[in-house]
C-alpha cells in the first residue's frame, strides 16, 4: 500500500489529521475544500463547496463513517447537479426553461422537481400567501435582483404583482408537467432551493450508513442527524448558533439540534436605504412591499426545505402569523427576533420553542 494511500485513510478517519491533510489535499478536486477541525480533543472531519452563491459545509465525526468522505464528496456533486437545475441564472437550467416556455403549453418536469414544487405551492396555501416562489418580480421590481435597490413607482410595482400568485401555476399531477397562467408568471425556488438541496445530501448519506453529520448552506440553512461525538456520555445532538441580528458577527442563540432542519432569514445584509426608510430584500408577496416589524427569524422543522420555506414566511407573517401556523404543527417551532423601544433590547418571540438558552449579549 502507498505512501498516499496510507495518508489518506488516516487523514479521513481522523488519524494525526493535521500531520497527513497536506498530503492527502493534492488528491483532492480543486473545487473541494477538506479540512480537519478539532474541538475538545474530537477531530471533525470539514467539506465544502462552493455553490449557490454561499459555502455549502458537510461536518462529519472523524474515524466513525469510513465511507463518510467518500459519501459526503458525492453529496456536494449533487448539490452542484441541483443548483444547475434549480437556478434562474444559467440558460440551461430546468426551472429557467419552465420560465421560458411554460406559459404557451405545459412542461413535463422531472420528478423530484415536481414533488418540491407541489410542496413550494402547500406552504403557499398554508402560509395565506406569505411563501411564494412566483415573488420574482417583485425582487426584480425593488431591484434585488441587480443588487441596487430602489423604490418602484406605482405603476411598476402593479405591474409586478400581477404576475405574482402561486395560483398562477397549474401542476398536473398525472402528466408530471406544470403550465404558467400568462407570460412573465416565473419560479424563483431562491427561499427553498438551498434547504431542499440539503435534504436530498441527508438523503444520499443516510442511505450509505452514515447518520451522524451536520451540513449547511451558508450557515443559514442547516440541517443535523444523529450526534457530534464529544466523548461525553450525555452527547445530544449538534450545537447550534444563530447570529445576533443587532450586532453582526455575535452569536445570541445557541442550541442543541437532533435530527432537524434549522433556517434562519433576515435582512442583515441585503437592504438599502431611501428618504430616511430601510428596505429589505424580504418581500410580502401579498402587498409587494418589503416585510417590516421583524429583524431576524428562526425555524426548526423536520425538513431543511421547510425550514428555509417558513423562516422567509414567518418573516413576512410576525409573530401573530408565525403562532397561528405552529399552533396547528407541533413539529415546527419558530423564533422571532422583533424591534422593540427599547435599543438593543429586541423583543423574542418563542413558539414550540422548549429548553432555547438564549447567549447573553456580548460586552461592546
């Protein structure tokens, strides 16, 4: 057996990991980043990719899935394989095609495309509207699209709410196809796409044997099984941390997460400001105005989909909306983090929200 053979099993099992990884990288495709990670004496072993406009991340306990690696690599290659489907900005995609063409006759879609769209269209029923992923032009409208917000006029913004309504979609079950009722109806999978794409990676791990990792899509979309082997006996589940939408870079909300999907959406980082106001990229799809009276939202649901899905929903609902909806569902629980009077002293709002230790703010 070689050298490099040697190296790379004991690299991936998490053997003197940082003595091999030199070694073992040059072996790796160059559009990988692997990495061990060690935390209290435990190696975790770190994938990740670029992809969908953020770093998608695979966390795996070194040394306790030897085809963990091998599984997690081809995880990402699908995820690479999704956003080439999914995505609105490649004439060659799937769902840019349905785009295109699906307003003159239907379009057969492939199959687990069309089980997240009929899924995309329940959350549409079930959130009153709040979820839509026909909310394109409005992005378009506001001039998120291009990144250089601006205010619409009024006859833009009719314009835009026009095509808008997930009621415009006709999904044919029986043929596979989905129609658009009038040209420039469109499907923008941007609030779902990323969860979804984490949940077909736990699909193809956990049908290889491996069921204790964490991965993520830019850390706000998450989704965790089995445990993170700490050596302790009480081990439960994967930490978690939610950023502090007052104070960028800090940490406010910390958990444990046991084979669930955490989404988390804001505004941080995607706003602009005209005649004193701030508006952020997060739409109502109802009014096609930006959603106002919430600074950040977390979800945990079975699904990462999901997850991403009501995080942007419950933004747009508030609390009164977001409790409504988790009243009816035990297995979804929400986080609201709201303005309150009182500067950087937000208002929390918890639904099926048990044993959540919120971080103590930070000493500025």
């Amino acid at each position: 057996m070689s050298a490099r053979h040697n190296s790379r099993r004991d690299f991936l099992r998490g053997k003197a990991a940082r003595d091999v990884v030199t070694d073992w990288l040059d072996a790796v495709p160059s559009t990988l980043d692997v990495s061990p990670v060690e935390t209290a004496g435990r190696y975790l072993i770190s994938l990740k990719r670029r992809a969908m406009a953020c770093d998608f991340v695979v966390l795996l306990n070194a040394g306790q899935h030897n085809a963990g690696p091998t599984l997690a690599m081809q995880a990402l290659d699908l995820i690479e394989e999704l956003e080439a489907q999914l995505t609105i900005y490649r004439d060659s995609s799937e769902v840019l095609e349905i785009n295109c063409t699906a307003a003159e006759r239907p379009v057969v879609v492939e199959e687990r495309l069309f089980e997240l769209l009929q899924r995309a269209v329940a959350l549409h029923r079930d959130t009153q509207g709040a979820y839509d992923i026909t909310a394109g032009p409005l992005s378009k409208a506001w001039g998120f699209f291009r990144r250089q917000g601006e205010v619409p006029n009024e006859a833009a913004l009719a314009e835009a709410l026009a095509k808008v309504g997930s009621e415009k979609l006709t999904l044919d079950a029986e043929r596979q196809t989905i129609a658009l009722a009038q040209p420039g109806v469109e499907l923008n999978l941007g609030a779902i796409g990323k969860g979804y794409a984490l949940d077909r990676c736990a699909e193809l791990l956990l049908e290889g044997g491996v069921d204790n990792f964490l991965i993520h899509g830019g850390q706000s979309s998450i989704l965790a099984r089995g445990a993170r082997a700490t050596g302790r006996p009480d081990e439960q589940g994967w930490s978690i941390s939610i950023g502090d939408p007052l104070r960028p870079g800090k940490s406010m909300l910390e958990f444990p997460v046991v084979d669930r999907a955490v989404g988390t959406s804001g505004t941080q980082f995607q706003f602009f400001r005209h005649a004193g106001e701030r508006y952020g990229h997060i739409i109502d799809p109802r009014t096609g105005w930006p959603a106002k009276g919430v600074l950040s939202c977390t979800v945990l649901a079975p699904t990462a989909a999901e997850a991403d899905a009501l995080s942007t929903a419950f933004f747009i609902l508030g609390p009164e909306g977001a409790e409504a909806y988790c009243a009816a569902r035990p297995e979804t629980a929400a986080l609201l983090v709201c303005p309150s009077n009182k500067p950087g002293e937000p208002i929390v709002h918890r639904f099926n929200w048990a044993s959540v230790e919120l971080a103590k703010p930070p000493n500025d």
